[in-house]
C-alpha cells in the first residue's frame, strides 16, 4: 500500500478512483515502489507529470528509483513558474537596469505557457464498443472518467497514436491499468482490464488492441476510461466521436 506522508501522523489510506478528490493533492510526500513511474504517481495525485518532476529537481527521460521520496507540498501546478515571475518582477523594481529584460521576457513566458493550455488537436476513437454506464462527473460522487460495459476477453483499443508510460497495477482502485501519453498536453488511461498486452515504452496506433476487458479492481467487467489533459481529467465525451 502506497502512503502519503505529512508533517502530522502518517496515515495509511488507498486512494479510490471514484472517490478520491479531483484537485491536485499538495500535501505530503510520496515514496516510490519498485515498478512506479514518475507518469502514474502524477496521475495518482493528478498532477501534470513534468510539474511534478520540476517540482523535484527531476529532468526528462523523468527516471525515479525505489525509496526515492517526492515531494507534494506546497507545489500547486504552475507554482513554480509564478514564483519566477514574481521575483523577477520584484528584481525589475529594484533596479532600472532589470526593466527592458523583464518587458521582454514575460510576454515570451505567457507565450509558452499558453502554447501548453490551448487545446490541441486530435483525433481521438472510442477504447471499445460498449455502451456508457457511468459519465463523467466531479461533483459529490467523483467519477474522472466514463465507464464503459463489456465482457471479459472483449478488446480494449488506444483510443489515440502514443506510447505507453504505465501497464501495471500498482495504483489502487484501477487494477490492470495502461497509461498512454499522446503528446505533452494528453494522456489517457484504461482500467479493470483482465489481461494486459502491451508494455510501458511501447508505441501504439489509434484502434490498435492493448488489453482485454475484466474487472481487476472492479466489481463487474467494464472498461474505465480517462483523458488527462495537462495533468486535469477532463470529460472524455466531450473528445471521443459521436456514435
């Protein structure tokens, strides 16, 4: 079981997907297992996966190793970034030879970062051919994705082009669970699987099959389905093709 560690008593809780809040977590701490990557314990807290390794001092290809503790606190997403720009707004006011960079800098770093929130376009395809039992929501019951019916043994498909970051079951709640980034905006995840058929570092194509439907971590088969989008779930009705 996985923990998140505080400056008060540690508490010892498993994290449920359906359950769990929908906002980053940004207390605590959390000591990586043997077999996690840095893109399912992001996912985990639902942070973006490059925040949370600047956040650590960690650089691409993001490798972490067992025992390694990550640091949640105080780390809103993006507050890295506004920390720069207020210091060197204040540099600026100290001292007129800081004005003309900072006149020129800041409009180049809301540049970048609107790059990264627009939306980006793609062409996204439904994981599998069951009907929605269960929609989107963050109200009082969370529900971070859409819940799909089907039978055990049925196909579970990439729902876009990537690679795979996470096929494992080492986050609670998710069972045999497969992460794909599709690009530094998206990623998606597929969960309660009762078989997993491709492995992490693997590239994928849009309807290529990657698992099969069961009901590891569920109580019935189906498929859970997540769109991520810099780190946010977002609903995935709102991408996938009308049927």
């Amino acid at each position: 079981m996985i923990s998140v560690t505080s400056c008060g008593p540690t508490r010892y809780e498993p994290i449920r997907n359906v359950y769990r809040p929908a906002a980053p977590i940004t207390q605590g701490s959390h000591k990586v297992r043997p077999g996690e990557t840095l893109y399912a314990i992001a996912w985990r807290y639902n942070w973006d996966h490059e925040q949370l390794a600047r956040a650590n001092g960690i650089s691409a290809p993001y490798r972490i190793y067992p025992g390694q503790i990550l640091s949640l606190e105080n780390k809103v997403p993006g507050g890295v970034r506004q920390s720069t720009q207020s210091s060197a707004g204040s540099k600026g006011k100290s001292s007129s030879r800081y004005k003309k960079p900072v006149t020129h800098t800041k409009p180049v770093q809301e540049k970048v970062a609107n790059q990264r929130h627009k939306k980006v376009d793609m062409s996204w395809s439904w994981p599998t051919k069951g009907p929605v039992i269960e929609t989107f929501s963050l109200g009082k019951r969370v529900n971070k994705g859409i819940d799909l019916a089907g039978k055990r043994g049925e196909p579970v498909f990439s729902a876009a082009d990537g690679k795979v970051v996470y096929s494992g079951t080492g986050l609670i709640g998710y069972g045999n669970l497969i992460i794909i980034k599709h690009s530094e905006v998206y990623l998606s995840a597929y969960a309660h699987n009762s078989r997993l058929l491709v492995k992490e570092g693997q590239t994928t194509k849009a309807g290529q099959k990657i698992a099969e439907i069961g009901s590891s971590g569920a109580n019935r088969d189906k498929l859970h389905f997540e769109i991520r989008r810099n780190g946010k779930p977002v609903n995935p009705l709102q991408y996938l093709p009308s049927r």
